[in-house]
C-alpha cells in the first residue's frame, strides 16, 4: 500500500491585467457616486444590508469547503453594528477584502466565468471601505423630485 500524501494548499493566482486594476477602481467611484444619492439613515441601513449580503457569497463553492461558513458567522455580527455606525460597515468591507485575497490567491474566483474576480473584489472592496470610514460622506447633491426653490 502506498503512503498517503497530504495535499498541499498552492497558490494558483491568474495572470492580471490593467483592466483589472482600473475596473474595479472606476466601479467603486461608481457605488459611492450613486450612494451618495441615497439619504440618511437609508444610506447607513442599506449599505449594512449589503455588507451582510457580500458576507455570503464565496458559500456556494469559494473552494475552502466548510471553513467558507466561518466567514459569514465573523462578518454578520460586524455588518449588524454597521446599523449603528459606518465604522462597523468599512470594517466589515475590510474584512471582506481579506477573504477575497484568500481566495485569489489561493481558493476559487468570486466568479467563476472571471479567474480575476476575486482580486477586482478586493480592490473594489477597500476603497469603499475607505469611504465608510470617512463616514460615508455624500459626494454629491441627492437629486429630488421636487422642483428646486
């Protein structure tokens, strides 16, 4: 009988391109741009709902087999605080920008039609983390249905 082998976690990054740089980098200019449209509290509270959302989506198959449940048991309770303060909110999008750093490097893409996903998650990630730091400060004027005064 043969000695079995430990299998070995290696890393398999894909090969980058500049667009995976820039997409996501224009794409989190995006997001704060059109949630700077949304009003208090609703901007706070939506954007909580969507932390806790993104906490999930490596379960149906990140590559790290039961260990991909530890993540949303972590980050849930963050996002849940993040009702209270955008702090909690920029953590949890920290938090989040690690796990796809894990899994770019060495689990499965966020998707699997894209091999790079996963590091354009973690760049878009951390600049709206950055964002939520500073309290989420609206970038622009909310536009309003009612005519202007």
């Amino acid at each position: 009988m043969k000695p079995r082998r430990r299998s070995l976690i290696t890393m398999h990054p894909p090969p980058l391109a500049i667009a995976d740089y820039l997409a996501p980098i224009g794409a989190a200019i995006v997001f704060v741009l059109v949630m700077s449209q949304v009003r208090e509290p609703a901007r706070r509270n939506v954007n909580a709902i969507i932390a806790a959302g993104a906490s999930g989506v490596y379960l149906s198959g990140g590559g790290f087999g039961l260990w991909e449940l530890l993540f949303p048991i972590v980050a849930v309770p963050i996002t849940y605080l993040g009702l209270r303060g955008y702090r909690f909110i920029g953590i949890a999008w920290l938090m989040h920008s690690g796990w796809d750093v894990v899994h770019h490097l060495w689990g499965n893409a966020i998707w699997p039609f894209m091999p790079t996903s996963s590091f354009g998650c973690m760049i878009f990630d951390a600049l709206i983390a950055v964002w939520f730091f500073a309290g989420a400060p609206a970038l622009t004027r909310p536009f309003n249905s009612a005519t202007a005064e």
